[in-house]
C-alpha cells in the first residue's frame, strides 16, 4: 500500500510551480491548509523536510529538488495513462503496425508518419521492412494493419499507390561499363546480378523474383541496401529504385548500364489493407495521408 496519494504528489508539485503555499492554493483551487496538510503528509511518511522558508520565499530542500524531479515524472505518466484510456473511449487504437516494401521512399514515409504522430502523439508506431511477397503475408497472418506492397493482394482491398521507377546500375568501373556501344540482354547475362531476396516465409516455391535476368552469377541478398553497397563495390550489377540511389549516382559510385532496350522499368506499389470498417483513426489517418503524399510526390 502507497503511503502517498498521487493527489498529494500533485499538491507538493503546485507549492513548487507557484512559488508558496498561498500561491498554489490560489493556482489549484484548493485551501492553504489542505496542501499544508498534504505537503505535511508527504514529509511525515518519509521522514525528510521538502521545503525551507527564507524570509518570505519558499524554496526546496536537496532532499525536495531529488523528489520533485520524481514527482515530475510520476505526474506526467499520470497525465499519460488518462490520455491513453480516453483514446481508448474514443476508440482510438493505442498501435499502429505497418508493412512497407523497402523500395517506398522513405522521405515519404517519414513525413507522414510524423503527420500521423502530431495528429496521434500517444500511438505507438510499429514499422515492418519487407521485400516483395513480405509485406502481403504480414497482413495476411494479421502481423500488421496496413501493407504497402509491389503484388497486390488476391483477398482485401488493394488500390494503386505509385510507380517505382527503377534503373539498370552498375560500379562506373565494371566492365559492363567499360564495353564502348549499347548493351544487349546477352551482354548482362555474362555477369554478376545481384538480386533481392523475397521476405516472405512461407513456401520457396511461393517466393518472387521479379527482375532477374537468369544471369549466370547471381548472388541474392535479404536487403536493398546490401544490393546498393555490392554494386558500389563493383561486385555486380542490378535494376535498383532510383529514389534509394540518388546519392551513389551523384557522387559517381554507381553509373547507370547503356542499355539497348528495356531501359525505363518502374514497379507498381498497392497501398492494402483487409477491412476497412476494422481500421480505428489513427491507420485512417495514415492511408489518407500516404494517398495525399503520393498524389503530391
């Protein structure tokens, strides 16, 4: 059992904040000698002095500086939980998970989930990074709410979200760089391709590989930046979403293939979620606001 009420908590904190007794009864509404009593209380369940009168100012103690910066906190998480369960009344989910393809753009996504988090500032926010197939099993095992994904899914709602536009790139010192004339499908059969790993854990045989080429090397990675950092290396080559290279193409670690044909590519994302009577407010708000983002891009 407390010895302390949170109450009187809140009564030592308004001597401080006001500055004096007289002070703080006029600040909350309350009698001089209830928070008297109730600073009394505090000082007499645990044997130490809070406050010091020095003419007519009322100043903390060493021992009432350690306890109010406590005190501090036990209100504001006080003040915390009320919040929660008055988002909860409202039927306010108190999480929010999320599914995301690594090649989204990632400005994006950080902008609306700050939009969503001002809007939302007690939601907390789970991101899921996925590859491919990843994003849709998520949402399909119920890991996640909403899913942004290349493969729209057979079951729910899937609507288009944006084009990926993707670029064949390779070290500026491979050799598919080096050949002086249009590379053909054959030239980049005849090397290295690095090639993203699908996320997804069911069954291989269920597993995409869209962009591969049947090269005669391939070597295949779980993450879109392990791709980035191999080609830079000049380990390879790969077709790679331009927005998740703009910095390696600018300051020349990657160079984009002289392609014959097949030169533009770009991946459709689909924006998905199972019911939309289900979702509470705040995955709402983040599905207009990825919309109006994307709309804007």
């Amino acid at each position: 059992m407390l010895k302390i009420t949170l109450e009187q908590w809140r009564m030592f904190h308004a001597v401080v904040e006001f500055g004096g007794f007289n002070q703080a009864s006029q600040g909350v509404y309350k009698s001089q000698s209830s928070i008297h009593n109730a600073v009394g209380k505090i000082e007499e369940s645990l044997g130490i002095k809070l406050f010091l009168i020095e003419g007519r100012k009322t100043v903390l103690t060493q021992a009432g500086e350690l306890m109010l910066r406590r005190a501090n906190y036990l209100l504001e998480e006080a003040k915390k939980i009320e919040a929660v369960g008055l988002m909860l009344s409202k039927g306010i989910e108190s999480k929010l998970k999320i599914a995301v393809d690594e090649i989204f753009p990632r400005s994006l996504l950080y902008q609306v989930l700050e939009i969503v988090s001002i809007e939302f500032p007690f939601l907390q926010i789970e991101l899921l990074e996925s590859v491919l197939s990843g994003s849709n099993e998520l949402l399909q095992q119920g890991d996640v709410e909403i899913a942004i994904s290349p493969i729209s899914l057979g079951s729910g709602f899937s609507e288009s979200l944006c084009h990926i536009p993707f670029i064949a790139v390779a070290s500026p010192e491979h050799p598919l760089n080096k050949l002086d004339r249009k590379l053909t499908l054959e030239d980049l059969k005849c090397y290295r391709q690095i090639v993203v790993r699908d996320s997804v854990q069911g069954d291989s045989k269920d597993k995409a590989s869209e962009g591969w080429l049947e090269a005669n090397q391939r070597w295949t990675v779980s993450h879109m930046q392990s791709s980035i950092d191999m080609i830079c290396k000049g380990l390879g080559f790969a077709w790679l979403p331009s927005n998740l290279i703009e910095a390696q193409l600018n300051n020349g670690l990657l160079k984009p293939l002289q392609l014959k044909e097949n030169t533009k590519r770009s991946t459709q994302l689909y924006l998905t979620f199972k019911d939309g009577d289900c979702l509470g407010p705040a995955a709402r708000s983040f599905l207009g606001e990825v919309r109006l983002q994307c709309m804007n891009a």
